[in-house]
C-alpha cells in the first residue's frame, strides 16, 4: 500500500538561503508546521533562521513552528551519550527524551500536520535528521522525503542507496542482509558527521551540563 500525505516527513536544510526562499519551498511542498532539530537554533552565519525570527516569519504564512531541539538535536546535555568526547546515535536514541520527541512528531502527524523536521545543512546525508532522526522515525512505519535546495524531493531509500554508494559499500552482498549493509552505512556516516568536543570528554560535558 502507498504511503499516503499523512503517513510523510518531510526533513530540509536551511543552508544559506534567503528567508523568503526557504518559506517558498516549504510552501511548494505544502508543509504546515516546521519542527527545528537544531540543538541550537541560531546562527550567526544565517540570523535570519534564528528561532525568534524564524517564527514569526512561518507564522504570518500558517505555518506552525515547534523547537524539538532538546529532544531530536544531535548534540546531547547527557554525559552518557558520549564516548571519547564524541555524541553516539545509538545513545542518543536509547533516551528516553529523544523517544519523546518522536511521539511529539508522530502525534503531529495523526493532528494533521504536514511536517518538515528543520536543521542547518543543506545535504540531507550530512545532517543527523537524516541518519538519526529519519532512521528512528521510519522504523515506525513512517515515509520519509527529504527536499532538497532545488526543491527537489528524495525518498528516504534514495537517500540510503546514495548513502551506500558515499560510504563505497555494495548495495547488495550475499553475505549481508541490505538492512545490515544499511546499519553499517549508517554508522559510517555517524563517524563523519556526529558532533565531537572540543576538549577531553569529562570535563567540557560536566562544564557544559553544570
């Protein structure tokens, strides 16, 4: 059975464009509420897609705005989603806050909304709403297309296949299962992307927590 409008998130990037831009693709694609996975959501680089301006500007266009940074952003507060200072996927989704934040998606789905999860990077493949959040969300059965800067869309399992070949991984192999080849590109992935800290681990999390 096809996946229907409401059975789909979307994910997008921000990326450098204009705000207005960035309002018109989330228009084309008929997205009604934005919900920002960003662990911090502001940018110096980009202050037109700070949280405050960001908004208001969704707003005056009936768009919904939800900050879900806490919950599904990829650089944790919790020490134990770390090792050797650099944040672990897995972790992050064993919690119980990154589950929540799934079921406040999932909820926004079943009220309708047609969802966009937002964060910075104009590549889906280099962004952790691709390889973490996306990848939880659609062991729920849930479709998953991520648009990109052209407006184009792509599934989430164009997106894996394009994944695979990044990584040079065969896309079958008849020793490994494609979910196993796909858990591997995963981490591959993870490895290149996740949010590292600048200092040893123990001491700049307990000083960024305390």
């Amino acid at each position: 059975m096809s996946k229907t409008v409401q059975d789909t998130v979307f994910t997008i990037g921000h990326s450098t464009h204009p705000r207005e831009r960035f309002i018109a693709l989330l228009r084309e694609h008929g997205i009604t509420a934005l919900c920002d996975v960003r662990s911090k959501p502001y940018s110096r680089m980009n202050p037109q897609f700070n949280r405050e301006e960001l908004e208001k500007a969704l707003l005056a266009h009936g768009i919904s705005y939800r900050f879900l940074g806490k919950e599904l952003g990829a650089r944790s507060d919790d020490p134990h989603c770390y090792e050797g200072g650099k944040v672990q996927y897995n972790r992050i989704a064993e919690t119980d806050l990154f589950k929540h934040g799934l079921k406040r998606v999932l909820r926004g789905m079943k009220e309708d909304f047609r969802i966009a999860l937002m964060c910075a990077e104009r590549e889906p493949l280099a962004c952790h709403r691709t390889i973490l959040v996306a990848r939880h969300l659609a062991e729920f059965g849930v479709a998953i297309a991520h648009i990109h800067a052209d407006g184009r869309l792509e599934s989430h399992d164009a997106a894996l296949s394009r994944l695979a070949r990044m990584v040079n991984l065969p896309e079958h192999d008849m020793f490994h299962s494609r979910e196993e080849l796909l858990a591997d590109a995963y981490r591959r992935q993870e490895e290149r992307i996740a949010f590292e800290l600048a200092e040893p681990a123990d001491a700049t999390v307990k000083g960024a927590i305390g």
